[in-house]
C-alpha cells in the first residue's frame, strides 16, 4: 500500500482509490490501418516493463475519476513525480 | 560422485551418522558451454535435465542469480492441474501431468506429488455453464474432469460453507481427480540434482548482468561470475523476463506483477483437497506439514518488488473465510510476494526470437508452477532442434502479431 497525490484534487490518497491503467506515453497509432502488423502488434501488446522509474498511468477511480501520470521505481514503490494528463515530460526514460 | 538415492542408501546414512552427499555441488563456471539455461527455477532446470536425459546434450550451465529453490519456485502455492479449457493450453498442462505422475522416480527424488484433487467452484449460473463447457471440453481432450453439485462437493469436504444465503453461494464445481500438489522447492531441488548428476553445471549466486549478441547472434552471457560463452542461450526468468530481453535489444508483451500467497500455523488435517475459487477468488490447499497455503490475486500495477498489498490479501483472506468460517480464528503465519510475467492472453511464450539461437520460455504468469517439468520439456526439445516442440508451436512470440492468441485468460477456471 502507498499513497499517491492526486493532481486534480489536489489530495494524497491510499492507492487503494486508484487503478493502474498502464504504462504511460503509448499514443494510438494515428492510422492504423497504414501501419503493418508488427507496429500494431507493439502497440496493443509490446510494453517497456521497466525495473526502475518508470512513467505510468493511474486513474483517481473512487475520487474524480480522471487519468494522470506518475513516475514510480518499479523496484521501491517510491513515488517521484505526478503529473496532470498530457504533461510533456522532456526527459522520457523508458 | 553423486549417489542415487535408495532404502540402502538411507540406511546407510543413517547409521553413520547423516553423512549425505552434497545434492547439488557447488562449481564454477566454465568459460564455454554449448547450451546456458539463465534462471534457476524449476522451469529452467527442468530444461537443463530433460537437455541432458533426452536431447543428449550434456556441456549445459544454468545459472541462477540467488540460491535453487530460492525464486518463484519457492514461492507459489504449489496447485498442479492440467483442466485448461483451449486445446493448446490444455494439451501442454496435460503434457506436464503426464510427466509430473512419474516425476519422483524419474529424478530419483521425492517431490512429494500428492494428487489429492483439485475442485474449482462455481458460483452462479453462468459460472456453472462454463464449468460444464470446459469438463466437456477436458474430456473430448482426454483430461480427467467432472462436474460435481454442492450436496457431494458437501460430502467430500464438509468444512465447507454451501448456505443459499451466502453473497455467492457455491452452486458446484469442477473436479479434476489426478490434481494435487508437489513440495515445490523439491521440484527445484529434484531437478537440480538430476541434471547434475548428467553433468549439468548448476552455477548458483551468479547473475546475468548482460546477453552478448554479435550481427544478430547470440554469443554468451556476462555474469557477475565472469563471461561465459555459449551456443545457444534459453532465457527462464519468469518476472525479470523484459529485463533479460532488453539485454538483447528485445521487447517483450509483459508486463511484471506482484503475486501473493500466504500460510497458516500448522494444523492438524482438516482439508484433504485442493479448493479454488474464480470468482470470489482465493484458492486453498494444507500442505503435508499442515499449514493452510492460501494464494491471492495480482496487484495491477508493475512491480518488481516481491510485495504486494494488504488489500489483496485481505480479499483473498475474505473468500477463504466466506466458503470455510471454521477458518476465522486460525493464525496467519507468514506472507509473500513473487514477481509474476503476465502475458496479455495469460498464456507462456515458448519461442526462438530474432536473435539467433536466444530462446524465451516465459509469460506463464500466475500459474507456471502446475508445467514445471512439461514446460522445460518442450523448451529443452525447442532449443535442441532450433524448432519449436510441436505442443509449443502456438506459444510462438509471433502470435501477438498475427493475432492467434490463445484465448484462456478467465476461461479456465484460472484463479486469475
């Protein structure tokens, strides 16, 4: 169990009131139907499944319902950093 | 040398005062072999042994990061079943059945298999019809599997909770006769043991820090033990599979989690089988020395930091208290993590890769341990022949991409 910082309410909640929703920074393909199997494949399958920090998704489930992105170590559960959905993050270490 | 193990041998060590043999010796590596098998697990030995005994090659080294017996092995609740609902599935888990049933004598160690059966409830109507599709399905595929209703799941185990009142009553279940459990670190050490006793070089505390590969070939591992070169290198490190493959320039399609399980004190004997539970999901075994083994879910999110949280295991606690109240004043005794490699159709990958003579067996997620030795089988015979053993073939990596998954996620009665 951790907390996690919602940045929309602005609250640091038990993670109990979120859900994981994946890795973060994997856009759709903008034509998939252009795209071959193989590139479609790693978009719908293919993950990084980093050990260390990682970037992921969460969804604030039982507060405002809204998605976000957190960097976490995937080794120590450490949260580093929260952010709003759609923040550009310059530095985007897979 | 190694000894085979028999009554004279017992004896003997017996009365000379416990003078065993080291079981697996301790070696150094080697600077080449023909074959490396990475991870120490029972999939990975089981590899090594099944290289040794049937494809005859022998100058093989499986190198293990921490200790034998010491990773995942050790860690599951021990469940052995082979009722898988798709042909593919079904015929790999049988495959490993089959061999499991001869296991102890065939390493010459005990692995204490016990195939006390394996009930899988149901708890709704519609829990029930896939229940009878899938026992339908296991017997046209040659599986032992019936359907049996509350009133005789009642007679066999009376401890168990069947009230209409229940918020999911249980309506009947599944039964597979030949299921059961194995000591699970025997497994690694049974398999250990008998591969080095074919000359297998089981190198231990040595973790694989990077995958050589030169113009699209694998060339060897380097270790913290030093280089080691090889032939061929098969990759079974169930959770830390992506971290293997990115060594190699490799992505994979799974994603880490922390699995848990937890055990009681030890008890007199109370439940004589195997009890799991799709939907309130907590599945329950008593192992031989009489602690209750109790497995939870998967938290979502990746990790791999062998824990999980207290809310899965206070829903799994939940479940198990629901289908057996006598449970509620017993004493929890210890809880773990595992790092499971979930794959998006909760189905292994058995697979050459795009590197030349790298091989992945991984992606069993939540339920590697029931294939242990069918598993290092067909992934011993995959990496002899350079082609995949003909009940691996659709575990190939390629589904992914051309969309022939193997559609047993939720379907089988898995507990996940």
């Amino acid at each position: 169990m951790f907390l996690l910082y919602c940045p929309y309410c602005n609250e640091e909640r038990e993670q109990n009131e979120f859900s994981a929703a994946g890795e973060a920074f994997i856009a759709r393909p903008k034509n998939p139907e252009a795209i071959s199997d193989k590139d479609w494949a790693d978009y719908v399958f293919y993950r990084t499944n980093h050990k260390g920090d990682h970037w992921e998704q969460w969804v604030h489930a039982n507060g405002c319902r809204k998605y976000f992105i957190v960097k976490r170590s995937t080794i120590s559960h450490e949260i580093l950093q929260v952010e709003p959905f759609g923040t550009e993050i310059s530095e985007q270490e897979s | 040398m190694q000894k085979k193990y028999s009554w004279y041998s017992l004896l003997k060590a017996g009365l000379s005062g416990q003078d065993w043999d080291q079981a697996i010796p301790l070696v150094e590596p080697k600077s080449k072999y023909d074959i490396i098998i990475v991870g120490g697990g029972g999939h990975g030995l089981a590899t090594a042994y099944y290289l040794a005994k049937e494809c005859g090659i022998k100058n093989v080294a499986v190198v293990e990061k921490g200790y034998i017996g010491g990773g995942n092995t050790g860690r599951n609740t021990t469940i052995i079943r082979s009722n898988y609902l798709r042909d593919e599935a079904s015929s790999l888990y049988e495959h490993a059945m089959k061999l499991w049933e001869g296991i102890s004598e065939d390493l010459n160690f005990n692995v204490m298999f016990s195939q006390r059966g394996v009930y899988n409830l149901g708890h709704s109507l519609q829990d029930m019809r896939d229940i009878e599709r899938r026992v339908n399905a296991n017997v046209l595929n040659g599986v032992d599997a019936q359907v049996v209703d509350v009133n005789e799941i009642k007679q066999q185990i009376p401890i168990i909770n069947i009230t209409k009142n229940a918020r999911y009553p249980v309506m009947g279940a599944s039964y597979q006769p030949r299921g059961g459990v194995a000591r699970h670190d025997g497994v690694a050490w049974g398999f250990a043991r008998a591969a080095s006793m074919l000359g297998v070089d089981i190198i231990q505390d040595c973790e694989v820090i990077d995958i050589e590969v030169e113009e699209g070939r694998v060339k060897g591992v380097k270790t913290t033990r030093g280089d080691i070169l090889a032939d061929r290198v098969g990759c079974v490190s169930a959770g830390h599979s992506s971290v293997l493959a990115k060594m190699a320039g490799l992505r994979l399609p799974i994603e880490s989690h922390p699995l848990q399980a937890f055990v009681s004190e030890a008890m007199k004997p109370v439940l004589h089988t195997v009890v799991m539970s799709n939907a309130v999901h907590g599945y329950i075994s008593q192992s031989d020395k009489g602690d209750l083994v109790i497995g939870a879910g998967i938290d979502s999110y990746n990790s791999y930091a062998q824990r999980g949280n207290s809310q899965i295991i206070e829903h799994a606690a939940a479940a198990i208290l629901e289908l057996f109240p006598i449970f509620s004043r017993v004493r929890m005794n210890r809880q773990w993590g595992g790092i499971v490699d979930v794959c998006p159709d909760a189905c292994p990958i058995i697979s050459p890769t795009k590197v030349e003579g790298l091989y992945f067996n991984c992606g069993w997620g939540t339920g590697g341990f029931k294939a242990t030795p069918g598993s290092g089988n067909v992934f011993a015979h995959t990496i002899a022949q350079d082609k995949q053993h003909p009940l691996a073939v659709p575990f190939h990596i390629d589904r992914f991409t051309t969309g022939a998954l193997i559609d047993e996620h939720g379907a089988a009665g898995v507990a996940h």
